[in-house]
C-alpha cells in the first residue's frame, strides 16, 4: 500500500467513491458512512467563506496521523478539495507526505489534479 495517493475525481463524487472504497481495504465490514466517523480516519475539506484549506487544518492533521491508531491498525487522512490547500497548508503537509509515519495513508482527492 502506498503512503499517499492522489486521486483525480470530484471530491462530492467518484473521488469520494474511490477514496471510501480504499479506505473499506484498509477497515475492512467498516460500511462507508462509518468512514465518515471512524477514530483512526480524519477528514478534511475547506470551510468557511474564504472556500480554502489552512494551514491549521494540515497541522491538525500532522498531528492527528501523529498518534498511535485507536485500533491498532492504519491512520489515515482524507483531504477534499486538496487543490485549494493554500500555500502555507501546502508547505505544513510537505513533510509529512515525504515522510509518514507508519502505516499511514494520505489521500489527496480533487477534479484538478494539475
């Protein structure tokens, strides 16, 4: 399994879809709307009028994947829109994308892959 994957499909959509189905691999009898609020998996998407992901979203999430899985198993992390990540939010995943922790999957989810 790789440590992150970008995944070219609307985020409200079939990239939705392929990063549910993924993550069903990962937590297996674990039904899709249960991904949504499953311990060892954050999501992220912007919020908020500015329609961007910040920089305290990303370090949140460093942060999240950070820790010891509730389960035992995988930590991962969803991020809707990815292409709106702003530049600092970009730079604060960097590193983490480059050096994960542990069974750690990361996935980038947009209709602009570009």
């Amino acid at each position: 399994m790789p440590h992150a994957l970008l995944v070219s499909g609307h985020p409200r959509g079939s990239g939705s879809d392929f990063a549910e189905g993924l993550l069903g691999v990962l937590y297996p009898g674990v039904s899709p709307a249960r991904l949504h609020e499953h311990a060892d998996i954050r999501w992220i998407e912007p919020e908020g009028k500015s329609r961007q992901i910040k920089i305290d979203d990303c370090r949140d999430l460093i942060q999240f994947i950070g820790l010891t899985s509730y389960e035992g198993g995988w930590k991962a992390g969803v991020i809707l829109f990815a292409d709106r990540m702003n530049d600092n939010a970009q730079n604060a995943l960097l590193k983490t994308l480059e050096e994960p922790p542990p069974r750690t999957l990361l996935v980038l989810v947009t209709d602009v892959p570009a």
